[in-house]
C-alpha cells in the first residue's frame, strides 16, 4: 500500500514508519524537518508544512492510507503559543481534509488523537463515549480537528477514523521535556525530579503497545470507518508515583521537588480498551514497570543522559 504519515519524523509516526517499511509499504513521510529519527530509513520524506495548503495538497495524492499525527504535540506549548497551536492543529487538519476532497482521493485516514480532548472526567475507566470537554488550548483544537474528521465523513466521504493516545512513552525520539523522559533523564544525572502538583493520575502507555493496536486498526481499515479507538493499559499511575518508581530504577540519589501544578493540567485519567479490544484485537502487553525497565536500560545504552539536549 502507498501510505503517508504526517509528523512522519516524530515519536509515533516515526516508529509506526518504521514497521510499516518493514511490512513492505510504501511510505511517504511528511514533516517540517528530517533527523535522527528517520534517517536510517529508505523511504520518501517530504519536507512540508501542514499550514500551508499547497505543501499539503501535492503530498496526499495518489495514497492508499494516511496517518495524520503532524501537530503542535504537548499541553504546554498550546498554551505557550494557542495561535500557533490552532494553526497547526485545526488549520493543519483542514488542510489535509479538504486536500483529500478537493483531490478525489479515496484514502483511508486516521486521525492521532488524545486524552485530552476529555479534560476532567466523572467516570473510570474512560471509554470513547464519554463527554468531551477540554480543559486546554491543546485538548480544544485536537477535539475541533477530530469534528472535522467526522464532519468530513459526513458531508464529503472522507473515510476517517480517530485514535486517542494517553502518555505514550519508551523511546529516544520522545519529547524529551515530557514527564516520563525528563524523569529518567533527571534521575540518570542525579538531578532533582520537578514534580508539578504529583498527584495527577495518567494512563502511561509504552510505544510499543500503542504502535500494536495502530497497526491493527490499519489492517481492518474497511471496517471501521467513522470509529474512534483508544490504546491505553486501562491502569493509572500518579505523577508522584513515577518518579519515586523511576528513582528506585535507576537508583538515582536524585531528589523530589513538588512544586505547584499547572492550571490547565487534568487531574485524572485513566483509559478503558474494550472497544479496542473487541473489535480489533489489542491489548496492552507492556507493564509500566516494564516499559520503564525498557526506556532506562535504553537511555543508558544510548547514553542519552550524558548528551546535551
């Protein structure tokens, strides 16, 4: 199959790339830049911005299946720059909808979603049918980009289908300032672990498993159309109890230091698979305990905490 990735040079998509190579597609990776990340892959990457209609329009042509993960990617930078983040993020998805329309092309595309689309929920675990109130700039344009998602279903037979993410972690091509990175870096150093609030609780889910279910979904596509999937452990995990497990890890001497949340941070989610599970198949298969083993012993092969980042 012909696919591309949007943010094909990021966390997700650049491991999904890497699998979907692996199983002999064809893929196209679309991105503002080309590191590390993929530069040990032979595949097409093309340098582009989701803002700019034309980059975007040239791109989707001809695909079989589209991922779209390009975005401005974490909380906190849609609150630093929310003009930029809905630029990206609602603007960027439009772009890539109406692309797709206006091109007559029949590909299938999944939209990269997340967590936050819910913002503070009154019900554990969380399933796809609850409602969806935003708590953050961030969670507001990734809930707008999922409505066009389906608007475009609706009105223009754009095959979509959503997946909603929850603190994926495992993997030196994460955002290395997100908490679960930044913790083990910290501790690997022996530098303190900031901890803001500690006691939001999250679904941590290791990057293997949520690469597994998206590659389930990727091959039953024809028969989910206009579903949305989370991929989540359907297990919570306080932010404060991370980073004690983290230091025990690495038998850090680093120390805690609690300092005040973030206004705009949700207190509690944890996810539910059973629809995942149900009709695609997954289940998560990576522990937290396990995931964090991985990612350690990992980020001290690499030797990634003794670089300067």
């Amino acid at each position: 199959m012909k696919v591309m990735i949007t943010g094909g040079n990021g966390f997700i998509g650049s491991h999904l790339a890497d699998r979907l190579i692996e199983m002999e597609n064809e893929v196209t990776l679309f991105d503002l830049v080309f590191n590390k990340n993929t530069e040990h892959m032979d595949c097409e990457k093309v340098v582009g911005d989701l803002r700019n209609f034309e980059d975007v329009q040239k791109v989707v042509r001809n695909k079989d299946v589209i991922f779209h993960f390009g975005a401005v990617s974490r909380v906190v930078w849609g609150q630093q720059d929310p003009y930029k983040c809905f630029q990206v993020n609602v603007g960027g998805t439009l772009n890539l909808l109406e692309s797709i329309k206006k091109t007559g092309n029949q590909a299938t595309v999944f939209m990269g979603s997340s967590r936050e689309v819910y913002g503070e929920t009154d019900k554990m675990p969380v399933s796809e049918s609850h409602p969806k109130n935003p708590k953050s700039f961030y969670g507001v344009s990734k809930l707008t980009g999922e409505q066009l998602f389906l608007s475009y279903h609706k009105y223009s037979d754009v095959k979509s289908i959503i997946f909603r993410f929850s603190n994926v972690y495992g993997s030196e091509r994460d955002q290395l300032d997100r908490v679960t990175p930044k913790f083990i870096l910290a501790a690997l150093r022996n530098e303190p672990l900031i901890v803001h609030g500690g006691k939001q609780t999250f679904d941590f889910t290791f990057i293997d498993d949520t690469i597994d279910g998206i590659l389930r979904a990727f091959k039953k596509s024809d028969e989910i159309i206009a579903s949305d999937f989370h991929f989540v452990t359907g297990e919570g995990t306080s932010v404060e109890d991370l980073a004690k497990k983290v230091l025990k890890m690495c038998e850090s001497d680093s120390e805690i230091v609690v300092s005040p949340g973030k206004s705009f941070d949700v207190s509690l989610f944890i996810g539910n698979y059973e629809k995942a599970s149900k009709i695609l198949g997954y289940k998560p298969k990576v522990s937290l305990d396990e995931g964090l083993k991985k990612t350690i012993e990992l980020f001290r092969r690499t030797e990634l905490f003794k670089k300067k980042l």
